[in-house]
C-alpha cells in the first residue's frame, strides 16, 4: 500500500518522507524523489520529529493478520504492532502549533462477524481478537484529534493487488487445480481495488470533511462464493473444490474461524462525500489486476 501511495503523492507533487525500518531496502523500492528515514514506529525514537515538518500524516505500519500460526506470541506481536506504533504517533503530535492530518490503518474486522447486516460506520463493534484489536487501535489513533489535528480511521477491507496482500495467494489454488470457496460461501467478501485505496486515502487527506471511521470497500460486496466465482472465471479455471468450515476450523484454528465471518460493509462516508470508484465491479477490478 505505501510504495502505491507514495508514487500517486509523488505525481501530484507533494513531498514525501518515508519512515522505514530498513532505509537500504527502501531505497531500492522507492523513487528517487522520497526523502527516507529509518527508524522504528514500535518504539519512540528521533524520528518522532519528522510530522512537526508534513501537514499530513498516513500511517499504515502493522504486521501482517494472516500470515502464520495465532500463537500467543505472534498474537501480542500483531498487536504490539499496531498499537505501539499508533501510540508513537499520536504522542509525536501532541505539541502540533499547525493544522495536520493523520490517516490511520484500521480494518473492517471492527465488525466481527455481521451475517447479512448491512455495515456502515456507524454499526457496532463485534467480538473476537481481529474486532477488539480494531477497537484498541481506533481508539489509540482518536486520542490525537484536537484543534489542530484532523484524525481519519480507514477500516480496510481486503486490498486486492498483484505485488503483495491476498490476492497472489488466492490464486495459487487455482493454479494448482484446487481453487473452491471457503465453508459455505454465504459470508459477505468486503474487498478494494488498490488503487481505489489510494485515491480514497487521497481524498481523506483533501476533504476536511471526511473525520472519523471511514469504510474503504466497495459499495456491493459479492459473497465470498461470487467472489470466487468471478476469480475463476477470470483465471479460466474451475471452482470445484470448497473447503469446509470444519477443515478451516481444524486446519488453522480461530483464524479459520475469522476468514469465515461474513462482513456486509458498505462505504457511507466516502460515498456521501462524492467519492468515485474506479474499480467498484469485481469482474472488471480482477480484469485490470491479472490482464
């Protein structure tokens, strides 16, 4: 998501600086053109400095959710991540003397699981580790709304992209003839095309309007068994092989539990602030991303 942002910035002209762990590595993904800075956001550090300089600040540090076990380790690692980070900058705004904006990494797993439920900003929260961790995280980044500071939470659905996410690894079963939907297929699928991510973020840092929680999704989620339907269709291979719900459960824990929720989110804000998808149809989003 950063190196996508980072060129669209680039294009329209605004400076940029990159705060990265790793500046040899993100010199070598990066456009010339960036100002990079290495440092830690899990901890506090000089490069707390940096937001007193920008009058915008996007943050979307956070480990990956999917990737291996939910250990207990990996668990605090997930969240430490998150909420860490968000405190360090939060804290690096509190003597703020101009306006600024702030941009934060949430996720529609605010919502656990909705069932049928339409979900616009304003629903509740739901239960379970990927719901409580949204809450914790939103309300870490809400701590630095003031005068001076604008706070936007950006509830991401999934963000499909070649060059990294979910979507590379979607469609490695159906390369190897084993593509099918997960349990029964009924749960809603709230997904974004990347660049329409991007130009959501854009918006928000634009429109002085646009403040609090904001769902970057499409308008109709498919099901997820329409989703894959669609992404077989576009690959030109069969869907014949659905994984249970009890093998996901058995497989992978309450992380097979969590990819079956089912999340009707519908995008309120950005659509009553005249914001325009590009790729709001999954057929044609599929057709950009995989040619």
């Amino acid at each position: 998501m950063g190196r996508h942002l980072v060129r669209r910035l680039l294009e329209r002209g605004d400076a940029v600086t990159v705060l990265t762990r790793s500046r040899e590595s993100a010199l070598e993904k990066l456009p010339g053109a960036v100002e990079v800075v290495e440092g830690n956001p899990v901890v506090p550090g000089d490069w707390q400095v940096l937001p007193g300089r920008h009058d915008a600040v996007v943050n979307l540090a956070g480990t990956p959710v999917f990737e291996g076990w939910w250990t207990k380790g990996r668990k605090r690692k997930i969240r430490r991540s998150r909420l860490s980070t968000t405190f360090n900058v939060v804290d690096s705004l509190e003597e703020i003397d101009h306006p600024i904006t702030l941009v934060s990494a949430s996720a529609v797993g605010f919502y656990g699981d909705g069932g049928n439920q339409a979900l616009p900003e304003t629903a509740q929260p739901g239960d379970g580790f990927l719901a409580r961790l949204a809450c914790e995280w939103e309300h870490t980044a809400s701590q630095a709304a003031s005068e001076m500071v604008r706070v936007v939470m950006m509830r991401l659905g999934i963000v499909l992209a070649m060059d990294g996410g979910a979507l590379p690894e979607m469609i490695k079963p159906f390369n190897w003839g084993i593509g099918g939907h997960l349990g029964n297929g009924r749960q809603y699928f709230p997904w974004i095309h990347i660049e329409d991510l991007v130009a959501a973020i854009l918006f928000a840092l634009d429109n002085p309007e646009v403040e609090g929680p904001v769902n970057a999704v499409v308008p109709t989620p498919p099901t997820q068994k329409e989703f894959t339907q669609v992404l077989a269709g576009t690959l030109d291979k069969p869907a014949r092989f659905p994984v249970p719900a009890f093998v996901l459960k058995l497989i992978m824990g309450k992380k097979g539990s969590a990819l079956l929720e089912s999340q009707r989110v519908v995008p309120n804000v950005l659509k009553v602030n005249g914001f325009r998808f590009q790729y709001d149809k999954l057929d044609e989003a599929l057709a950009d991303l995989l040619g």
